[in-house]
C-alpha cells in the first residue's frame, strides 16, 4: 500500500500504536486481557445509538464504550445460546476474539463494523459482529489485528509500530489501516468458509 505523499499530522490526522509487530507477543498482550475483569478496552463507532419511533439510527457522533475481553470459552458459551452452532466455534482459527460491556446495556452496534478496539492505547482489534446490541449476556465479535501483521510489516516503516489515520473532515475520522485490516479479515473469512 502506498500513497503519494505522507498524511501531513494534524488535529484529526494522528497515528496509532500497536502492542508490537510480533505475532507471538501480540497473541500474549489479547491472552493478558482474556477474562481480565480489571482490565478494559474501549471500542469506538458511528453505529446505532439513538432510538427513534421506527428502531435505531447511526450516530452523528464518534462514540466509545468500554468493553471486557473474554475468554473463547465465554465466548461460546453465550454465543451457543443464541445460535448453537458457537458449540465447538474456534475463535482462534478465526483471528478473532469476543468482548462483553462494562455496563450491562452498553456495547458496539450495527453501523460500529471496522472500528478500533484499543486496549491501553494501542489498536487490538476490529469490530467484526454480534447477535445483540447492549445485552451484557451477548459479546460482540472482533477480528484480531495479530492475524495481520505480517501484511502490515509490507507497508509499514522499518521498527515502526505506528499506522496513519486520515480524517477528511472532523466527523468522518476513519483509521486507514482499520479499514484495510477489515476487507483483509473479510478475505480471510472468505478463504476459511471455502475450506470449510
């Protein structure tokens, strides 16, 4: 991936951090925050948060909110419920991890898809899908940026842990790496459901 000239920094045109660019300590740093209670993670979006007469609309504004990491076993257990195919589901084969809210009726929704999970300030994951929005009995699925890395070590500056973020006007700030990490999770779903 390349561009014509670097994104100038400004106000609305920042970089952020990833936990490192080894696979291997990266699965490390998602394992210290699986079913960690004291540790927390903020997922951010312009998804469904205001409700109106005929359901949900997007929001007009970046909004954040804090979410659990939770173990895949969590994960199935409350996903087996609502579909019972999450049974013997294998989040790790997938590159992709679950969260629950903090608080009960808080969570990411429809319209958060390909938004940043960050952990301690530094990009986790993407916001990938859910069955229920703000049901702390439903977590919400995320592909883990870790699957990636090797992609992103093709682009990225040499010993950089950084990725740009390009706003084209304040309210449409989005992250140019979450976007292509997203259409790169998207292939490799596409790839895994041919295998399957």
């Amino acid at each position: 991936m390349t561009v014509k000239k670097p994104f100038e920094q400004t106000k609305f045109v920042k970089t952020t951090k990833l936990f490192t660019t080894s696979k291997k300590t990266f699965e490390e740093k998602i394992a210290s925050f699986q079913g960690n209670k004291k540790k927390s993670c903020w997922v951010m979006g312009w998804g469904k948060a205001v409700l109106t007469a005929d359901g949900a609309s997007t929001s007009r504004y970046l909004k954040a909110v804090q979410m659990r990491i939770i173990t895949d076993d969590e994960c199935r257990y409350f996903l087996s419920q609502q579909n019972p195919l999450y049974v013997n589901y294998s989040f790790g084969a997938r590159a992709q991890m679950c969260a629950v809210g903090l608080k009960w009726a808080e969570s990411d929704c429809q319209g958060d898809s390909g938004g940043p999970v960050y952990c301690k300030g530094h990009l986790l994951g993407t916001v990938s899908y859910g069955f229920d929005c703000g049901r702390g009995d439903q977590p919400a699925v995320y592909t883990k940026v870790s699957e990636f890395l090797g992609w992103y070590k093709t682009f990225k500056k040499p010993g950089s842990t950084r990725a740009s973020v390009m706003c084209l006007k304040p309210w449409s700030c989005r992250v140019i790496v979450i976007l292509v990490l997203l259409v790169k999770a998207i292939q490799h779903c596409i790839t895994y459901s041919r295998r399957a």
